[in-house]
C-alpha cells in the first residue's frame, strides 16, 4: 500500500484518503490528520490524536503519567479527545462510531459531545478519570446537546467540524461556547476535507 501523504506525525494511505469518499466510516489517520493542523491554530487548545485517546482509555491508571506525562495536557486551556467504541488496545478499526470530549479547564468538565445521542457514554467516562490524572483536576463529566447525524457513517466527520468550530470559537472569544456543537453538517464537508488533503498533497 502506497504513502499518499505524510504530515507531521500523521501518515496516510489510500484506504484513509477513500474513507472519506461517499459513505465511508472515517479511519483513525483521517481524524488525526485534521487534528494535527488544528493544533497549529492555538497554542492554548490542543487535540489528541485517536490513537493516542484510544490507548489512554486502555491503559492502567498507574501508568498514565509515564506513557502520557509528556503531552503536558494540564497547560492547555481546551483538551479534545475523539472518542471510539473499539475494545482494541491500540486500534479504533473494530469501533463502530466516533464522538468527541470537550474538556475545558476554567470548567474543570469535559463535555461529551455524541452525534448518536450516548452511543460512547461508557467509553467517555473510562477516559475521564485517566484525564483527571493527567490533568491533576478532578474532572466532572456532562453530556452536551448536538446536531445528531442523520446517517451511520458522518459521525467522524463530524467530529472533525467541531473540533474546529471549538477552537475558532475560543481563539475568537477566549472562552468555550457550547453554540458551537448546534450546528449541522455545511453541505460538501467531505469533500471541502478531500479538497484540503490534495492541496497538501501539492505542497510536498
């Protein structure tokens, strides 16, 4: 399987650059991708990669600190985690739906914000006493009310939209607003993202 782009510490592949043709379930390295240049907008708000999150959420508390101790997360003002149902130690492929956790410090809460109602409520709350070790807060947990996919296969889109809509809202205003997630899907999102991934694609 041929490399068809690399970014920082995101590599992906065509079967990643198809997921997001037609209706396609995200891959992991898609999500990771959009992510990664994210983290360049704000240096107060930073996004976990899916791998990452995925092994946080399978690992012993004891072990958090010297596995993950060194993203720094208790410094950043907003943390977003993509959240899946896989019960894979390292890979989200054998998950069937993705979400995402909103944690704002100034709140000491992380929102989770489910396009499926609570389809990863348990897999939400495994995460967040591992981020209350990270973070050395003791962190509360709220669902948050959002656009629902009216589809099985948008949900890591999705995640992606707000994701940034999180974000640009906070650079703009300095604080969290859950506006944010009442949003529907922009018609062409997916296609804006393949957009995105060809221009990157030029660039190298």
């Amino acid at each position: 399987m041929s490399m068809k782009l690399e970014y920082g510490d995101t590599v992906l592949y065509q079967d990643d650059i198809t997921s997001l043709r037609g209706r396609e379930f995200l891959t992991d390295s898609v999500i990771s991708l959009f992510l990664e240049i994210l983290n360049e907008t704000s240096s107060k708000a930073f996004a976990v990669s899916p791998s990452i999150v995925q092994l946080m959420k399978m690992t012993d508390e004891s072990q958090l600190n010297e596995l993950f101790g060194p993203l720094e997360l208790e410094k950043f003002d907003v943390v977003l985690l993509p959240v899946n149902d896989s019960r894979s130690v390292s890979s989200t492929l054998s998950g069937a739906h993705w979400s995402l956790l909103c944690y704002v410090k100034s709140e000491q809460t992380a929102y989770h914000i489910d396009t499926a109602i609570s389809f990863n409520a348990t897999d939400a709350k495994k995460i967040i006493p591992k981020l209350s070790v990270l973070t050395k807060i003791r962190i509360q947990c709220k669902n948050l009310c959002c656009s629902q996919q009216t589809n099985g296969h948008d949900c890591g889109v999705y995640v992606i939209y707000f994701a940034r809509c999180i974000v640009d809202s906070f650079v703009k205003c300095g604080h969290f607003e859950s506006v944010t997630v009442q949003n529907r899907l922009p018609n062409g999102y997916r296609q804006g993202l393949l957009d995105q991934i060809k221009y990157l694609q030029k660039q190298k």
